[in-house]
C-alpha cells in the first residue's frame, strides 16, 4: 500500500475504486463516455486526480482490449499510480458485470464503486462511505426510502458471491445481490449534502446536454 494518500495520510488498509467505464454510451450516441473532454480534461482524468487522494489503487473496468487501447492515453499521466483494466466476460451485460470483474481485480477488502461519467465524484464523500462500510459489507447511499446509488457505493469482496447468484437467476439489477448481502450500511443523502451541499458527487452524464448544463460551456466528444 501507497501510504501516499491525502486524507488518511497513516491508514493501514488498503482500498480500492472500481471505475465501470463498460458501457457504450448509446444516450449519447456511443461514445466514450469518460473520455468527454472539458475545461482541459476528461471525465477520467479528473476522476483519477481526485480518487487517488483517498485510494491506492483504480481499476478501469471496460468491456474489452479495444475500449482498453482507447483509455490508455490518459493512463500516462499517472505514471506512478497502481491502475489496472479488468474486462467483462458476458457481453453487455451492464455494471453488474463490471463490478464483478472489478471486485475480483480489487486488491482490498473493501472497493468504491462509481460510473465513469461522473466527473464531480467528491472525495470527502467517498472517504465517509469508506468509513461507514468498515466492519460492514456494503455503505450504500440512500436517498429517502426508496432511491439508492449503487453506482457510487462501498462494497465488499462479499458482494462477489451474490452477483454470481443474481447471474445465475438471470438477474442483471445492481441492487439485487446487493440487498442480499447481510449488513448493508445505509448512507443518508443528508449527510453527504453536509459535505457536498448541491450533491454533485452523485451527478451522472447521460447526454452531452446533461454535462453541457453542468457546467455551462461545450463539451468534446472523443472520437471512436
Ligand atoms: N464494465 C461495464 N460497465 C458498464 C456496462 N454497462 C454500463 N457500464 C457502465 O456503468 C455506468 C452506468 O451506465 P450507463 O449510465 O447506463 O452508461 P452507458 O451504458 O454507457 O450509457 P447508455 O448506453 O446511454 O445507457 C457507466 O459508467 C457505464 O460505462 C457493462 O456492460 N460493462
Ligand atoms: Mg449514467
């Protein structure tokens, strides 16, 4: 383990992020999604910047070599970081897949698993999920009583074992195994907007319009 991290410059366990990069951006009009460019900088490389202050290692998962060959370029500007790709082995079957091929890269006990068009993911919010799940099996943030995001939630290697079940029932939803994990820590929303006050953490990018409103000016498109 890196030590090297920002927040919890002494912590002793390592951890993980799993980024689901997997799917082909049919809303957008299949593109790479965490390849989308503004202000200077993909989607991923601000989603590599901020998790290494709280992570030792990422795993980039992806669908396969060819969408692998095409993030490479970003890699480069993380020459001393641990990130490594994990690849589907069913094809398209969504981010239950890629979180599977992702625990089963993940070197800690314990994985934060987020979408990559997510470009505001915010570490203090993923410092507090690491927090909660410890002792647990998963930190899920709730919203209310029935809104969860299980695409930037805490999860452990325990999860592995429900997904390969959920498969086998040809259940593709990520919350299935998740609620059939024994202890799942719920993480109100009111307690991330006390660290992230407008909730951008959680903000995902479907369309370009989506990102284009977030942060009103254009976007670049990478090119397939
Ligand atoms: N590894 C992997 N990741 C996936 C897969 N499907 C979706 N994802 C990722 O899961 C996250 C949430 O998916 P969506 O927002 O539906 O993204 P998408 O599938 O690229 O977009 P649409 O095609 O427009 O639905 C995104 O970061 C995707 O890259 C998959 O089959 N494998
Ligand atoms: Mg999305």
């Amino acid at each position: 383990m890196s030590g090297k991290t920002e927040l919890k410059p002494g912590r002793t366990k390592a951890r993980s992020a799993i980024v689901l990069a997997g799917g082909r951006g049919r809303r957008m009009g299949i593109v790479e999604k965490a390849l989308l460019e503004f202000e200077g900088k993909t989607i991923l490389e601000r989603l590599l910047e901020n998790l290494f202050r709280v992570v030792d290692e990422v795993i980039l998962s992806v669908r396969d070599s060819a969408q692998k060959e095409k993030l490479l370029p970003v890699l480069e500007k993380f020459p001393s970081r641990e990130i490594r790709f994990c690849f589907d082995t069913l094809e398209d079957a969504g981010p239950l897949e890629g979180i599977r091929a992702g625990l089963l890269e993940s070197r800690s006990e314990y994985s934060f698993v987020c979408a990559g068009d997510m470009p505001f993911v915010n570490i203090r919010v993923v410092d507090l999920l690491f927090e909660k799940a410890e002792g647990h099996d998963t930190a899920l943030p709730r919203w209310g009583d029935r809104m969860f995001e299980p695409l930037h939630a805490v999860y452990s290697r325990k999860l592995i074992p429900e997904i390969e079940k959920a498969f086998e029932i040809g259940k593709h939803s990520v919350l299935a195994p998740v609620f059939k994990m024994q202890d799942v820590v719920f993480v109100e929303v009111s307690e991330i907007r006390a660290l992230d006050p407008e909730l951008r953490t959680f903000a995902n990018i479907n369309t370009v319009e989506d990102l284009e409103s977030m942060i009103g000016s254009t976007v670049e498109k990478a090119k397939l």
